[in-house]
C-alpha cells in the first residue's frame, strides 16, 4: 500500500502545504491563507482539515499517511513544545500532541529557519552533507544548524537565531529583538540598505546609489557588479561582517558547508565569493576551507525539511 507524508511550513501570511510519497518525493504543493483571528486558533484545525482532504481526493485514508511535519515561526523545544510564537499570536502549548489529535496520525515540529535548513539538506543546496549551517538574508537574517543528519534545537528551541549574534558594541539602534549591534542590522537586505542610506546622508560620494528610490540589497549588488565605489565598499563590508560570524560559527560546530540562502541569495555567486573571502581571512586555520553553496529550494526548503522531519520520525518509531 503506498504510503504518504505531509510538509507544513507556517508563516505570518500563508501556510505552505507540501504533499510527498515516502520516498520524499513532492507530489503536490499548495497554500493556505493563515487565519490570525482568535490568537491564532483556527490555524492548526485549517492545517488539518487541508491534510484531510488532500488525502480523500486522493482516494487513500489518513492510515496511508506516515506522519505531518512542521516548520514554525518561533522556538520549539525537543518535546515538541511551541515557546511562544508572537506573529501567530499563539502562547506556550505543544503543537505537536496538538496536531497529532487533529489529523490522528504522528506529528514533529521545529523552528522553520531550521526545518528549512533541513530541507536544503535533505534536497537542496546542502545535499550530499550531514553537518551544515544554513544562514538566510531577507528582511531579518535566519539561520539553522544540521549536526549528524539532525536539527540542533537547543534547550529552548533558540539554537540557530544566528541573526542575532551580537556584531557591533557601539551600536545604540535597537533590533528587533530588543538588544543592540545585532549582525541582523547590518547584513539582512534591510540592514545593508539601511547602513548605505546612512553613508550616503552623511557623505558627498559619487555612486549610482543615489539615484535608487527606493534603495534595496539587490540595487547595491546589481552596482558593486558594475564597479561602483560606493557598492563595492558596502558589499565587502558585509562580507567582511558575514564572513566573521560565519568564522565564529565554523569553529564552534565545525560544518561540512555553509549553505546561504533567503532573497538577497539571488545575488548568486558573488555572494558566495566575497563571504568566503572574509571567512578564510578570519577563522581559525583548522577550519578553513570550508564549502560555501547556495540554496536551491528557495520557498519549498520548509516542506521539505517538514516531510524529511516525518520521515525519519516514522523510521524512529519502525527502528524501536
């Protein structure tokens, strides 16, 4: 009898549905609109409810089904515990009994920075590898961290928020996390738009930048391309910055690879070039030379870092 697996990656605005066979293999994908309402309680019973009818149309019952996996967007602990995930407006509470109750079949969940880092191991970029760090830039900077094939959570489910990693003592602006100096403010597309935007008010420089309304992370690579002076000196900046978290990071858990990924991976490989740079230049000599690639799996990382979350879940329980 064949049998099937499901890949949730939650977010503020949608909810990502992947439906796989056991193999892994994406049979159909789709979204749901997230309903914020009531603190968030229709969510997990509109999850449901889609995981249901996915499998009456296609003619199987939810027996043929090994398991849901979950990518949220707040800490979760190893027993499954969600710690307060505030864009959902949900409180302390374990989704993954939770969900189970809901669907009536097994449940894992994680952080979706690292579900997505999953993913990207299990189908992407970071492919072939069992210890990696994934680092995401968009409008924050996320992160995830594969050890021996699985997640590293932490204690409270924080393992991974690399985009806080304190940068900058001096820093008096505060992130959004509420500390200062954080490598968020400077090396997400929003922090290095924001750091050229304040070079430029305070300084007569000839660059194409100027021009730019509204000024973004790709106008800045799109001109350090071209060789504008003023681009070239952000970009190496950041790179210099990335590069030097990314050597704290590699002599801490020693990766494999550094997959790079989120909207400003777009970039392609220069980013890959100028963070390599740095890293070299900062880490400590044992650990140099490590791989740096891109991701591939652009929105579809958390599904599959979710179904990969069930899959081995299911093969835990078939092992014990």
């Amino acid at each position: 009898m064949k049998k099937y697996a499901f890949g949730v990656d939650i977010g503020g605005t949608t909810v990502k549905m992947g439906f796989f066979d056991a193999e892994g293999a994406l049979l159909e994908k789709w979204e749901l609109k997230t309903d914020l309402t009531d603190n968030g309680a229709n969510i997990l019973p509109d999850i449901a409810a889609s995981i249901k009818a996915k499998v009456a149309e296609t003619g199987a019952t939810m027996e043929d089904v090994i398991g849901v996996g979950m990518g949220v967007p707040g800490p979760v602990n190893e027993d499954g515990v969600v710690l307060k995930c505030i864009n959902l407006g949900w409180g302390v509470f374990n989704i993954e009994e939770e969900m189970s109750k809901l669907t009536g079949v097994p449940c894992k969940a994680g952080n979706d920075a690292n579900v997505a880092t999953l993913g990207e191991m299990y189908k992407g970029g970071g492919a072939g590898y069992d210890d990696l760090v994934m680092l995401t830039f968009g409008t924050g900077v996320g992160g995830g961290i594969i050890h021996d094939g699985k997640m590293i959570s932490g204690v409270n489910g924080a393992a991974g928020e690399i985009g806080h990693m304190p940068m900058n003592p001096m820093e008096t602006e505060p992130c959004n996390c509420g500390n200062c100096g954080c490598l968020e403010q400077y090396a997400s597309a929003t922090g290095l738009a924001n750091v050229t935007k304040r070079i430029l008010a305070a300084f007569d420089v000839n660059t194409s930048l100027r021009y730019y309304e509204p000024l973004t992370a790709k106008e800045i690579f799109d001109a350090y391309k071209e060789g504008d002076p003023l681009a070239k000196s952000m970009v190496e900046d950041w790179g210099s910055m990335v590069g030097k978290a990314c050597a704290t990071i590699g002599i801490v858990v020693n990766p494999d690879v550094f997959v790079l990924g989120g909207g400003m991976s777009k970039a392609g490989q220069v980013m890959i070039d100028v963070v390599e740079k740095y890293y070299n230049q900062y880490v400590f000599h044992a650990a140099r030379g490590t791989k740096f690639v891109l991701a591939t799996l652009g929105n579809d990382a958390g599904i599959y870092g979710g179904v990969k979350l069930a899959l081995d879940a299911a093969k835990d329980i078939c092992t014990c």
